[in-house]
C-alpha cells in the first residue's frame, strides 16, 4: 500500500502533537496486544503524559504508519518528531537507560 499524501500529513499532524507519540493497538489504559502494554508500561515508569493513537480505530493510520517509518510492526514509538523503535527495541533502551536519556528522565548525578 502507498501512503498517500493526506494520511502522510495526518501522520506528521500527530508525531508533531506531542513530544512523546505511542502508535499502539488499543489505548494507553486498555492495550489491546502485548507488545503496546510492555511499551506502555514502560513509558508509564517515565513520563506522566504522552498521546497515544489506536492504529484498530483507523486502518489507514494503521497500515499507513508502518510505510511512514519504514517499519513493519506496531507499536512505533515517536520522541521529538522522531522515530525510536518497536517494543524490542523499547524494551532495550530502557534496560540500558538510553531511554531514560532520550527522554530526558534521567535521575540526576550525584554531585559529592
């Protein structure tokens, strides 16, 4: 399927809304497939809000999203316009901390 420029633009629309974008199945309190809980979950420990966007509700968000970000699956994490992965990748971000820093929720230094 080709993204045709009107979704492109709804796509754009919605990365620029919020600074942290989940493109999930189901929404943030009632995930709808175990890959979008374990991203929620995640972002849940980080950050207090965030928009997220139920790909179920809209096919060709759905279908359109994974030609957008050239990547295959959802859920599609998005920090700062930017694309950051999946659930694995997620997922390993936030074991190694780098998700913590993306999103600037590190805890501070201890300065001693």
């Amino acid at each position: 399927m080709t993204l045709s420029e009107e979704t492109r633009k709804q796509i754009d629309s919605i990365v620029a809304s919020d600074r942290v974008v989940l493109f999930m199945k189901g929404n943030r309190h009632m995930p709808q497939c175990g890959f979008s809980a374990t991203v929620v979950q995640i972002l849940d420990t980080l950050v207090p809000d965030y928009t997220t966007v139920d790909v179920l509700a809209a096919p060709e968000i759905r279908d359109g999203v994974k030609e957008y970000s050239s990547w295959p699956t959802v859920p599609q994490l998005y920090v700062d316009g930017t694309f950051i992965g999946g659930c694995d990748i997620v997922r390993e971000m936030y074991t190694s901390g780098e998700l913590q820093q993306t999103l600037g929720t590190e805890a501070p230094a201890a300065h001693g």
